[in-house]
C-alpha cells in the first residue's frame, strides 16, 4: 500500500499511526497539497491528503474511511469496537478530535493563506471557539479514566493526540497542556509509543 501525506498534517499522522499499531506496511508518499506542482487530485479529486492506494491501484480517502479499512486488515491491535454503542462512542471522539483539527487548520489558513486585510476576524473568532470548546469536551469526556473511551486505547486516543500534537505544534501560545491536567497526562502516555514518537509533526 501507498499512503500519500505530509509529516505535517493530523489526519495523515492518524494513518501512519493506526498503520503502526496494526503493523502495516506501506510506503509513504510526500505531497504538498499546497503545491502548484501537486499531483494529489489524479488520486483524490477532492486535493486531500491522506489518501491511501491500494494494493490493485485503487484510492481512498479520507482519514476516517482509511483506518477504519485498515483496522479490519488484521486483528493486530483492534482500535475499533464491532457494533453497538461502544464502536459509536469511538467514533464519535474521532469526529470531535477531527473537529478541533478541522477549526484549527482554518484558523492557520486564514492567517497564512488569505492577504491580511481580507481575513475576518468574526470567522477566526469562530473557529477558535470551535477549537476552545473542542478541547473542553475533550478533557470532560476523558474525566479521570486511562483513556478516552475507558480502559483501552483506541482509535479514540489515536485521534485526540494526533490533535493535540497539531496544536502544539502550530498554536504554541495554546496552553492546553495548563487547562487541562489530564488531556495532557493523556498525551505524555501516548507519546511514549513507538507509534506516536516516529510521526511527530514536522
Ligand atoms: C481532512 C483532510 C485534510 O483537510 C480527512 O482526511 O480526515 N477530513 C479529511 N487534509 C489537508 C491537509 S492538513 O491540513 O492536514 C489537505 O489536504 N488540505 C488541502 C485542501 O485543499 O484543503
């Protein structure tokens, strides 16, 4: 398999993690979407990465789809519940993980993308409470238990700290870590795998 991503983006870290998890090979493939020479839309018309091509060719997309593909690869460290509403709650935590990713990432595009006198200011204002309250669901929701979905790690824990890593990375003057206690336990724990030390966002 192909995985084609950025060392930089929380979504592909998502992948490359889950891929490690499970022990997966694949080959990485750098592509700066950002890049007039970008050949990412010959594999995902939506300009996206990640996107994984598979063993026959074919591509997929996006991050959400991708591993929950992978995780029915193997029964290598399972990150998904089967049914029911465990596997919803999993799930869920990825699309709030996603979510303050996907806040983030517009903030950062307005300030980096967008000529200084055409950014608004009520759209940042807008997004950064999406990412504020974002983090304040996620600290409430892990409370005190190991991980985010209770006593095992999952792709719930995968997602949160590909997140957090992001936001450290390009919001340094967020102190999440201050705020909240336990998000960042959370983090120090997860950072110590294998699997999250190879994919620092660079
Ligand atoms: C988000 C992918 C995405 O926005 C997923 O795969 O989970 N929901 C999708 N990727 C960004 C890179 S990054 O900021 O992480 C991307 O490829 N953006 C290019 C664009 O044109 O928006």
């Amino acid at each position: 398999m192909k995985l084609i991503g950025s060392l930089a983006s929380p979504y592909v870290r998502k992948v490359r993690i889950v891929m490690a998890e499970k022990k997966l090979d694949y080959d990485l493939v750098l592509d700066n979407v950002w890049a007039a020479d970008t050949a990412i839309q010959a594999s995902n018309p939506l300009g996206k990465v990640p996107c994984l091509i598979m063993e026959d060719g074919g591509a997929m997309f996006d991050s959400r789809v991708i591993v929950e593909y992978l995780d029915t690869l193997t029964p290598v460290c399972k990150l998904i519940p089967q049914q029911g509403r465990e596997r919803a709650e999993v799930k869920c935590w990825e699309a709030l993980a996603d979510g303050v990713a996907d806040a983030a990432i517009l903030v950062r595009l307005e300030k980096t993308l967008r000529p200084e006198d055409q950014q608004s200011a009520t759209w940042t204002a807008r997004q950064m409470s999406k990412l504020h309250a974002g983090l304040k669901s996620m600290s409430t929701g892990l409370g005190e238990t190991p991980y985010c979905a209770g006593n095992h790690y999952t792709l719930s824990d995968v997602a949160v700290g590909c997140t957090l890593g992001w936001v450290s990375f390009r919001f340094p003057e967020i102190d999440w870590r201050g705020d909240y206690l336990n998000l960042a336990k959370l983090f120090d724990k997860l950072s110590e795998r294998p699997s999250f030390k190879d994919t620092v966002p660079q």
